[in-house]
C-alpha cells in the first residue's frame, strides 16, 4: 500500500530510530499538529484569520476575562510562540483593526495588546468554529467529557510542561 510506505519513510526521514516499530511518537504529535494547524487554518480562512492569529486573539479573550492586558511577551510566553513571531502577528492583527497595540507606561520598550470591538466579536466567531473542530477532533476518544479525552489532555500537559533540551544529544553539545 502506497500511503503505508510513504508513512514509512516520512517516519524515517524526519525521526530517525532504527529500533522502533511503527511511526514514532515524535512523527504521530508531528501529523497530529499539522493535521489540526490545517484544519483551523481552512476553517477560520472565510474570517481572514490563520491558526496562529487565532491563537492570539483567543489568548488575549481569556486573559481580559482574567482582568489582564498583556504585553507582546507576555501573551508570547502564553502561547507558546516566538515573541518576534507574536509581534509580527499583532502587526497585521493591528492593521486588520482587530487589536490595538498601546505602549506600556511603566515600560517603554514593551507593548499591550487589547481586542478592538471588531476583535471580540471576530474572536467569539473564531471559537466558536474551533469549538466545533475540538468536538470532531476528541469524537474518537468519547468527545470533550469523555475519560480517555481526559487522561490525553493530561498526558499533552505533562509533556509540554517536561522541559526539552535541543543540544543534550548532539555531536555540539
């Protein structure tokens, strides 16, 4: 079978371990990530918004209901994201009129991020559809409530809080 084998040498080519039997777990949270990213992208495109832009607007949403206004690197630290890649992102989301951009008083290298009405409303919009897309996606392990839902959101959490270090094994370091 075609897709097998070509399966087989991505899981070759991208993750390298000779001793492993099947797809590694590096190659499965690589598709899963590009499967999804691919998924919100085309589904939030009619709102002019990627995944990435999503992922700031949403966490601006939530933490304003935290009764926060983030800085630049504060809302980079929430995500996730590169704080050069966030400021590239609240630019356009800037120009879109769907955040406002202030500098901060107490700080004048740093900058605040706060939705404009526009924002909020495109935001409720976007979780909504993303909302949709998590049912879908968590459908296979007894959808959002279900008990093997909950240990993977707890298994993705420990590993995203383990720390990883890029240099431990290799020929540089």
């Amino acid at each position: 079978m075609v897709s097998s084998h070509v399966d087989n040498i991505y899981v070759h080519l991208f993750f390298v371990d000779i001793d492993y039997s099947g797809p590694t777990p590096g190659f499965l949270v690589w598709r899963l990530s590009t499967k999804w990213r691919v998924a919100v992208d085309r589904a939030l495109g009619p709102l002019g918004l990627t995944h990435a832009q999503y992922s700031l607007i949403s966490s601006l949403l939530a933490m304003r209901e935290d009764g926060l206004q983030p800085t630049q690197r504060e809302l980079a630290d929430h995500t996730g994201l590169e704080p050069l890649y966030v400021s590239r992102l609240a630019r356009a989301l800037e120009d879109d009129d769907l955040i406002k951009r202030l500098p901060d008083p107490g700080d004048s290298r740093a900058v605040r991020l706060s939705l404009t009405h526009e924002g909020h409303a495109v935001t409720l919009h976007a979780i909504t559809i993303v909302r949709r897309l998590v049912d879908q996606l968590l459908e296979p392990l007894g959808g959002l409530n279900g008990k093997r839902t909950t240990a993977f959101v707890r298994d993705l959490s420990l590993l995203l809080e383990s720390p990883l270090d890029p240099y431990l094994h290799s020929p540089e370091g």
